[in-house]
C-alpha cells in the first residue's frame, strides 16, 4: 500500500507538470454513419506522452485527476486545444461537431454553464458545435440535482449523450424525463452480440432509444460482423476500431473530408 501511495504521488506530480506545461494532447476519434462511411462527429479523447514514446492509458490518469481536484484544470485544457482545433475546421468549412467528456466535478460546479459560454465564445463558437458526454452513472444518479444542470445545458444550447449507456445503476424510469439527444451504448454490449442473450439485449436497447426518439451510438465496434449486426437492428452511429482508433488532429481532418473506410479485414 506504500509503495502504491507513493507511485500514485509521483504520477500525480508528473500529471499535475503536464497539465501546467501544456503537454497533454488531444486525439478525436470518429462517430461514423454506418450507412455512408460519413463523419457524424469526432470524440475528444486526452492523450498524456509518457516520455518513452507511447502513452499512459486515460483509465488510469482520468480516475487520479478526478481524485486529486486536478480534472478541472485538465478539462479545460483539454477544451481549449479541441475548440481551438474546431474553430480551424469551421474556418475550412467542416460542420462536424465535437464531443467532449464531462466528468462529475465540472458538472457540479455551479460556474460550469457560463464556463463553457465563456470559453466557447473566445473561439467564434455555438453550443450547437459541441455535444457533451456525461457518464450514466453521473447523469442518471442524484436525479434532482443532476437534471437541474442538465436542463440548464440544454437551456443554453448544448446537446448531450449518455456515455456508456448501460453500465451505470441508472433508472430505466427516469430516462424519458431526461433532456437528452444521444445514448452511447457501451462496447461490453457490442462484445456480447455473437450470442443471442447478447443480441436480444442490444435489441430492446436499441427500440427503447427509438421509442424514446434519442439517436444511438454504439461503442467499441472492432468488427465488421458486429457493425453489420448493428445495422440489422438499425444502429447507424458508430465508433470503434474497426472504423478508426482516436487519430491526431490532421489524421481527423480527412476523415472529416473525405468520410472513413472501414478495415478490410479484422
Ligand atoms: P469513453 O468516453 O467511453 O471513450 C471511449 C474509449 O474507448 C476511449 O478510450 C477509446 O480509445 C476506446 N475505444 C474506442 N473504440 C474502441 C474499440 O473498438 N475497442 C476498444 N477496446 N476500445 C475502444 P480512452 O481514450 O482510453 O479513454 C478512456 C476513458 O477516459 C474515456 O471513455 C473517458 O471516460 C475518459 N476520458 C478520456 N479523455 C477524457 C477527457 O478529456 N476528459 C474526461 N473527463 N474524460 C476523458
Ligand atoms: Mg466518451
Ligand atoms: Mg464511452
């Protein structure tokens, strides 16, 4: 347990340094139309150089930042280099919007609306280019609290999705009232569709969204079965490595132009 604690102090510096030298990154990750190969819109993933070339896993950093108080700084780090990158591609004529994830302290935080109005603005931009991803598990859980803030985005222009949709202890009941656009379905759901228990899951997720009339991702697509599967079911929005694993900003650049072909084999 020492020596945990003490890596985990050592990490936190380094993390807190890399926030402070601006040296975290950003990568998108496209949202396909399965139909077309067209970018519907990039996900915003941070990206964190761990000096040896290769990358410390956001699994890890994500949970440290959230538990030290250094998420808002990340964030907003993160925000800045995604709509700065955004505010090029508008410039280029590129519609897409963005998606940007949204952990529980920033949605708390009472100056979060103005925050994101403030910010969007010093880059010529509209709620409407970006669509917040908000966790099941912090949208759907402290019911009154979280809808007050909800409402307040939606109020003000944004659109949000629920991000890995079916792993939180959310109420079924509640989902109607929610002032949601999106559900991402998360990948374990994906992963479970060579067996019929599996498909028969995704199923009454998929017409529970439809009759809900919110627009469906799935995540973690990694085959070509399974994103054929979904399209049986009449999933169209679509994200995984079997379409693209989250690329650097040129990279998303062309997806964006040019739409994305799927993995010939995998
Ligand atoms: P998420 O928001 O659910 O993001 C999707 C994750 O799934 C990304 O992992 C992505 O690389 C991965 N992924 C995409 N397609 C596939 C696939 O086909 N197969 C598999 N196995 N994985 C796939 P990543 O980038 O490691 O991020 C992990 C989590 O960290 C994200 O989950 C998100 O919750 C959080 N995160 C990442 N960047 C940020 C950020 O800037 N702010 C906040 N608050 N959270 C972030
Ligand atoms: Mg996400
Ligand atoms: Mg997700």
């Amino acid at each position: 347990f020492a020596v945990f604690g003490r890596e985990n102090m050592a990490m936190q510096s380094r993390l807190s340094g890399a926030i402070q030298d601006d040296s975290l990154q950003v990568f998108y990750q496209p949202i396909v139309d399965a139909g077309t190969g067209a970018v519907l819109a990039l996900e915003t993933l941070a990206r964190w150089p761990d000096g040896k070339g290769g990358w410390v896993s956001p699994e890890l950093f994500i949970p440290l930042a959230e538990k030290n108080g250094l998420i808002q700084e990340l964030s907003g780090r993160v925000l800045e280099r995604g709509l700065g990158q955004l505010a090029c591609w508008r410039q280029a004529g590129l519609t897409q919007p963005i998606t940007v994830n949204i952990s529980r302290s920033q949605l708390y935080s009472t100056s979060f609306v103005a925050d994101m109005l403030g910010r969007l603005s010093g880059f010529g931009l509209r709620p409407h280019d970006i669509i917040l991803e908000i966790t099941e598990s912090v949208a759907l859980t402290d019911h009154a609290r979280q809808m007050k803030h909800l409402r307040q985005l939606v109020e003000a222009g944004f659109r949000i999705a629920i991000d890995d949709f079916g792993t939180g202890y959310s109420s079924l009941s509640q989902l109607h009232e929610m002032p949601i656009q999106f559900i991402k379905i998360d990948s374990a759901f994906a992963q479970r569709l060579h067996a019929e228990d599996g498909r028969a899951v995704m199923h009454a997720i998929v017409q529970l969204a439809q009759l809900l009339k919110l627009k469906i991702v799935a995540e973690g697509i990694e085959t070509r079965e399974v994103a054929q599967c979904l399209q049986r079911m009449g999933v169209r929005g679509m994200q995984g490595f079997y379409y693209s694993e989250p690329v650097p900003a040129a990279v998303a650049e062309l997806m964006l132009r040019l739409g994305v072909t799927p993995k010939s084999s995998h």
